[in-house]
C-alpha cells in the first residue's frame, strides 16, 4: 500500500471527529456506472408496477431524481426505501472493491476486511417520514438486533462509507453528524414508528454541534460506527439517492446471519472477491 493515495492527517481527522469526507473521490466513470446500475434496478421495477396495475406508465423518459416518484405516486405506501440484495451488479463492483478506498479503510481497520452484509442504496422521496433518520448510532442497532451478545458493540471494528449518487444538500436530506461524538459510549436507543432514535434528553445537548454533511456525487465521506448521526428530511421535489455502505474487521464476527464478503485479505487472499463478474455472481449476505 503506497502512503502517497492516503490523505494527509486522514487518521488524525477520524480520530478527532469521527468522519473525513473525501471531496471527487470517485470518478465520473465510476458515478456513472453506479447511477446507470440504478436505473437498471429502476426500470425491472417499473415494468413489474405496470404489470401489477400499480402504475399507469413506466415513465421511462423521466428524470433519474423524479422517476421513483412518478412511478409510485398512486401506491407511495409500497414505495421501498432501500434496495440491498439486488446491488449485486457488475457496474457497482467499482464503488465497494475501489482499491485506493481499501487502501484508505485499512488504515483504519488493518488488512483483513469484510464488506459488511449491510450495503444499501436509498432513493429518499420528498417529505416522506419513513427516509427521514432520526438521531442514532449505528451501533444502537448493533446492541438492538443482537442483545444476546455479551460483547460491547464498541469493540466491534467497522468503517461506515456514504455517498450520494445526486447532490445532497440541506433541502433535500443530506445527513448530519455531531463531531467527536464517537468517543461516547453507546447512548440509549428507542423504537420508533421507522427508526430507532437516541431520546432528546441525551441528544439535546450535543446536537448543537450538529454540522451538515453535503456532498455530491463522487464525494465519500467516511465515519465511525458510534458517530451521532441522522439523515434530514426531505423537503425538495426531487429524490436523493445514496449509498451507504460498512467495511468490517474480518476477523471479527459479523453477528448476523449473513457473511459478508472479503474485500481484502492477506491471510485469505483466495477468497477476496476479485472481479464484476464474480460480484454478480454472488448473493446478498
């Protein structure tokens, strides 16, 4: 691994904030293939609605940030808010395996790395409640899907990435962080209708530091498990489509039921998936 792809003082930004943001890390190539994976998924979609009767057209010709709106105008209750199995596409190879981000997430983790089973995309429509996330750690739901496990969720070694895949702002959903709020411990989570939620008397008095993490495409912001963190709501016209994604300290179990899969290894170098097409050809998990 060559120190000349990592950003200067990257570690000690993480370390003292819990997130770095990589401004025009991904390249237009790789946005593109990426935003073109999504259209695919989109438009398997919108024949099965039309077939269904649930939409009246597969409006085909319409925007990347309105069509998911068009097409379930008539049925928002079905519309899904994260697409996850179906991410297994040649064309987003390049976002999950990019070797200078392996490269970059082993200074933080070390050289045995797991892509997490838990890599998402998410198209949040305008002023809908349930893409709207509330104040949380990701190790909440760590602690809340595993309370069989005797561990702390804070020795659980994981490297949250995020990037959008249309300009996030403010307006339309980007998300917000609270710097330096990884060095908690893990605060309490409720349930909520959608989301779990950090109740407001613990979150009150740190959320006045919250800062808002806008980016644009090809922008990737990195960030630790037990960062505070929510994505706003929606108060545009259009979607703001995302991905999120977690890189893991393989050595380390995943404490689901799903794997994972290698993206890095020294120990087990057979077993890192090498290719798009050997991407594709796996499954969810």
């Amino acid at each position: 691994m060559s120190t000349e792809i990592i950003p200067e003082n990257l570690l000690d930004d993480f370390d003292t904030r819990g997130f770095v943001t990589l401004p025009n890390f991904f390249t237009a190539d790789i946005v593109a293939a990426a935003q073109a994976a999504i259209e695919t998924l989109v438009d398997e979609h919108a024949t099965k609605l039309v077939a269904a009767g649930k939409a009246n057209a597969t409006h085909a010709d319409a925007a990347f940030e309105t069509r998911w709106y068009q097409l379930h105008e008539h049925c928002l209750t079905e519309a899904a808010d994260y697409l996850r199995a179906e991410l297994h596409l040649e064309d987003l190879f390049g976002v999950f395996f990019h070797p200078r981000l392996l490269d970059i997430v082993e200074t933080v983790l070390g050289n045995e790395i797991r892509l997490y089973p838990n890599y998402t995309v998410r198209p949040k429509l305008p002023n809908h409640e349930p893409t709207a996330v509330l104040w949380h750690q990701d190790g909440g739901y760590t602690e809340h899907w595993h309370k069989a496990n005797n561990g702390d969720v804070a020795d659980i070694r994981m490297l949250n990435v995020w990037s959008p895949l249309v300009p996030a702002r403010v307006e339309n959903g980007c998300m917000e962080f609270i710097p330096g709020s990884h060095k908690l411990p893990l605060l309490p989570h409720e349930e909520r209708e959608f989301y779990l939620e950090i109740p407001p008397k613990h979150i009150e008095p740190l959320a006045k530091d919250a800062v808002a993490i806008e980016l644009d495409p090809g922008d990737v912001v990195l960030f630790h498990n037990m960062l505070c963190h929510r994505g706003l709501s929606n108060q545009a016209k259009t979607i703001r489509w995302s991905m999120d994604w977690r890189y893991q300290d393989a050595r380390q179990p995943t404490l689901r039921k799903e794997n994972g899969h290698l993206a890095k290894s020294l120990l087990h170098p057979n077993d890192v998936v090498q290719s798009a097409s050997e991407w594709a050809s796996l499954t969810f998990g």
